[in-house]
C-alpha cells in the first residue's frame, strides 16, 4: 500500500479562518487571478465542498479577504482611525513603513484588487472602490480637524500620495518607500495650516 504526500485535513471549526489565511498568502505571493480555488482549499486544508460552502464564488473569498485586511487593521488607512495618536500624525501615518517582515512588498490590497478585476460594475472592484472612498473621507475628517484650508483638495492629495507611494514600493520592492511621499505630504499640511 503506498502513502500520500498530501497533508492530512483538518476537521471541525476553523475552516473559514483557515481559507480565508490561504487566501491572504497566496494572494499576496502571486495575486489574485493566479490562485485558483482548489490551490486555496488544499492550502488551507479544507475539501472543495467546505470552501465553496463557505465562499460560494471567488469574488466571494475575495471580498471576504478584503473585508478581513480591512477590520483587521492590517492596512495603511488603519491608522487613520486610531484614537491615541493626534491627527497631523495619523496622516503622516499612512507613509510609513508597514510591517518591516512584510515580504514580499505588495502595495495597497485594494488597489491590487481593483487592478486584478477592472470592470468597474464588478463585485471585487467596487469594495475597493469604497475603501479607497473610505480612506479620503478619513483623511478629510483628520485636516478638518487640523483646520486645515481646502480640506477636501488636501485630502485627495494625501491619498493621491499615499497610494502612489504604495504602488511605488510594491513595483520597486522597496518598503520604506513611503519616506519621499511622507516629506511631500508634511509640505502640504505646512502650506494647508498657514
């Protein structure tokens, strides 16, 4: 009798944590249009029928992956939302470096989302849409705050930034690529509380 060299499966709770983990990992290492479904549920391990009953279609898991990074406070517009930092420094928070073990670099999830699925009645693209709605709503609320002038050009510029810093250090591998957009975005806050 010959032996297997599949992992065992797990059974019970948790299949919905365990795909939604694949998911995240094979998403961020080779995208999103290059996973396929079963490539998630043998990663995870779960069977094809407890994936597909957790996420009835692809665009499903995806949402749901998106919807994770998002509540998770895994994203850069997270810290536009933390209480305990003062606002001038929760924008200046989005040009960080994120998290120094982060590899591969991978930009903004929603902006890879949206790229990965461009049709903009779609599904996927239309969440991304939102959160990237969401972050310049945040942004707006945190200059308004600073009394800052033409809080809703300034918070469209931030963004502007913080996404093109984004992409940048996706494209280029480089994390801490964020410090050139950060410098650009302290001469707009300078010029904006005059």
């Amino acid at each position: 009798m010959g032996t297997t060299a599949t992992a065992p499966r797990r059974r019970g709770r948790g299949g919905r944590e365990r795909i939604l983990a694949a998911a995240a990992q094979l998403f961020a290492t080779q995208g999103i249009n290059a996973t396929g479904m079963e490539q998630v549920a043998e990663e995870a391990p779960v069977s094809k029928r407890t994936l597909y009953a957790h996420f009835r279609t692809k665009s499903d898991l995806v949402i749901a992956h998106l919807q994770d990074l998002a509540s998770s406070g895994a994203t850069l517009e997270s810290v536009l939302t933390r209480e305990d930092i003062p606002p001038r420094e929760r924008i200046l928070g989005l040009f960080d470096q994120p998290v120094a073990d982060a590899a591969p670099v991978r930009g903004c999830p929603f902006i890879d989302a949206a790229a990965e699925f461009p049709d903009p009645e779609n599904a996927v693209h239309s969440y991304a849409r939102e959160q990237k709605l969401r972050m310049v709503r945040l942004v707006n609320v945190l200059v308004s705050e600073l009394g800052c002038r033409e809080p809703d050009v300034l918070a469209e510029q931030l963004v502007t930034l913080a996404d093109g810093a984004a992409s940048r250090a996706m494209v280029l591998g480089e994390a801490d690529y964020g410090r050139h957009a950060r410098a650009a975005a302290e001469v707009l806050l300078e010029r904006a509380l005059r």
